[in-house]
C-alpha cells in the first residue's frame, strides 16, 4: 500500500492485489467467514446500502461499527466507521473502497478514510490508521500469497 493522500484532512492508501480478481478482493471485505481471517476477530454484516457491520475483538474490549453507505459488488464499497472507545465528541468517519481490475489481472484498491482536523490527536488517529491499514492490508494479500486459500475452502464448505 502507498499513501497517496492529497491533504492532512484525508487520508488515500492504492495498492494492487495480483492474487485476487476484483469479485474475490470486494468478498473479503464483506463476508464474515473471510473477514475473521485477516482484520477482525468477530465479524457480523448485515448487506447492501444502509446494512451495517459490527466488528469486534472480544479479548481488548474493542468494537467497530457502521453503516454502509455503498455496496457496488467488484466495484466499490463505503461505510461509516466509529469504534466504541472513542470519545464521544469523536466525529463519525467515512470509509470508501474501490477495486479496479489491474492490468494483466489482480485489483486495484484504493482506500480513502476522512474527516482529520488538523489537531495533534486527529493526525495522529489518521497516522494509526494509515499503520492499520498497511498491517490488515498485508495480511489480507498474504492470504492468497501463503497457504491458505479462504475463497477454495468456503467453497468445499470448510470456512476458516
């Protein structure tokens, strides 16, 4: 992933994904079964515009949660995002998601995360996020490059 944001008010991460069609990559960010393999421990989504999603990681106490404010299946994905351990001034924030057919195969994606105020505490949350999504990013390419396969075990009906 590389960050090719415009302004300290957004932030925009691209990188290509050669092992995954777009179909494959758009999956992986809204089946729970898929999910649960590189991002969150507990994933629950309920699909299309206006369905939300619920993610979680029991063990620290952290949940993350929205509403889908695009669902374009292959296309484009975005959503609302606000973690319940944020301060309750926090404003809501908005994720979008492209996947575009890479030239000679694979996707590419692109991340863009928004509202940042200029503050000290809001860049530093948008410099996290750019480190989280480098790290889930990683780990969700290192799926198809490793040894496990989600979308060839789901279809034999062994989800991870």
């Amino acid at each position: 992933m590389v960050d090719e944001s415009p302004s300290s008010d957004r932030l925009v991460l691209t990188g290509t994904f050669d092992s995954y069609e777009p179909s494959e990559l758009f999956a992986m960010w809204v089946v729970p079964d898929f999910l649960e393999l590189w991002w969150p421990e507990r994933a629950e989504v309920h699909s299309g515009v206006n369905g939300t999603y619920r993610f979680s990681w029991p063990g620290r106490g952290w949940t993350l949660q929205g509403t889908y404010t695009a669902w374009e299946p292959k296309t484009r994905l975005a959503f609302t995002w606000k973690w319940n351990h944020d301060p309750a001034d926090t404003p809501e924030m908005q994720v979008d998601i492209s996947f575009k057919p890479h030239d000679g195969g694979g996707t590419d994606l692109t991340i863009m995360q928004w509202p940042y105020r200029q503050g000290p505490a809001d860049q530093t949350s948008r410099d996290g996020h750019r480190e989280g999504w480098m790290h889930f990013c990683m780990r969700l390419a290192g799926l198809r490059e490793g040894l496990l396969n989600p979308m060839n075990e789901a279809a034999e009906g062994t989800p991870g």
